[in-house]
C-alpha cells in the first residue's frame, strides 16, 4: 500500500506535472476537460518520451488497475470471513467487485470519481470508528511492551490471557501463553507472569453405568 499510494501516485503526479499537458489555465479556459483525466497519464508519457510509449503505458494502466480489483476484493473476501464463516458469504464481495468493474468500464468518468469519492469517505470513517474501538487494546499492548521492556526483558513476548494491561482475555487459543524464544546466546529469555483471571471450573464428566 506504501508503494502503492506514496511512489506510483507521486510519480505519475510529477510526470502530469512536468510533461506541462496539464495546467490550470487549460482547465479555466476549458480546453482540458474531467474527461481527460483518463489519459492523461499516457498523454504525459508520450508528451515527453513520444508516441511509441502507448502501448507499453496501456500494459502497465491495465495490470496496476487489474492488481488493484484483485486486492480490494481480496481484502473483501477477507473481511466477510469475520461477520459469517458460511461460504455463501464469500460471494457478495466477488459479485459487488463484478458489477463495481462493469460499470465503472460504462458509466462516465465523473460518475465514476464521485462515487469513489462518496465510497471511500464511507471507508474511512468505518475504520475511524473501529479505530477509536479498539484503540484500549492498542494502548494495552503497548504498555504491555513498555512494562516488559523496563523489566529488562530483551524480548517482550505477548500474553493475551491474564493480562493486566488489557480490557479481557482475547478469544481462542493463539495468545493463551508465553511462547520461549532462545536468545543469539542460545538461553530463554525470561518469562512475565500474569495473575491469571479466574476461570469456572469444569464439571465432572458424567459417570458411565452403575456404581459398583
């Protein structure tokens, strides 16, 4: 996403910028449209380096805007397997990709920004509000590291049961315990203790047959 968003979309913009196919005046005075911000990536290249570069610019436009469908849908598919693990669930995020794709290809280039514009303002403010819900256990972490890094410890290892420094015990078995990793020198670092949170007791299995 770094790559992605710092260096592709900084250097096209320094490419536009300098190539001089784009400048305000162009648009005040309305020769350069919305419209032709659809090539005028491609314009830019070939303002500089020539004509030849249409057809290595329409490769490279087509497998970073492909690259991008599959992402985004993957990361869909990704996050449906939180709300449902049904399979069926799988589906909506490829069938909202098919649909957005189509009619992204048909409908007009203003259209098109406006709804990104309108849907990633959605996006974000979604993960400004999981963000802010989640932002105790982000601290708790954090002060879970800074504890076992004033203790002395090397290595501070994560404890997700038991652990002061969080709201709860987080769910399933992937945090339950400290994990020993050697050191360089070839000894364990050392262990943090955590009173653990009392947990019920487990009933007696039911006996089989009589008593004797």
């Amino acid at each position: 996403m770094f790559v992605d968003t710092i260096v592709v979309c900084t250097a096209t913009a320094f490419i536009i910028l300098v190539s001089g196919v784009y400048s305000p005046a162009l648009v005040k005075v309305g020769t350069l449209t919305p419209d032709a911000a659809a090539t005028l990536t491609s314009d830019a290249v070939a303002a500089t380096l020539g004509s030849w570069t249409a057809i290595p610019m329409a490769i490279v436009i087509f497998v970073l805007a492909f690259s991008s469908i599959i992402a985004a849908a993957t990361y869909s598919e990704v996050s449906m397997t939180f709300i449902s693990e049904r399979p069926a669930w799988r589906w909506l995020p490829r069938l909202v990709s098919v649909v957005s794709t189509g009619l992204g290809a048909l409908a007009s280039l203003t259209v098109v920004w406006n709804t990104v514009d309108i849907t990633m303002a959605v996006m974000t403010l979604t993960n400004l509000v999981a963000l802010i819900w989640l932002a105790r256990w982000g601290v708790g972490a954090l002060r879970d590291w800074d504890a076992q890094r004033a203790a002395g410890r090397a290595a501070p290892l994560f404890n997700g049961v038991g652990n002061p420094y969080l709201p709860a015990d987080l769910p399933g078995d992937v945090w339950t315990g400290e994990r020993t990793r050697p050191d360089r020198g070839g000894t364990a670092p050392p262990t943090t203790s955590f009173p653990q949170r009392p947990r019920p007791a487990a009933s007696p299995p039911p006996r089989q047959g009589a008593d004797a």
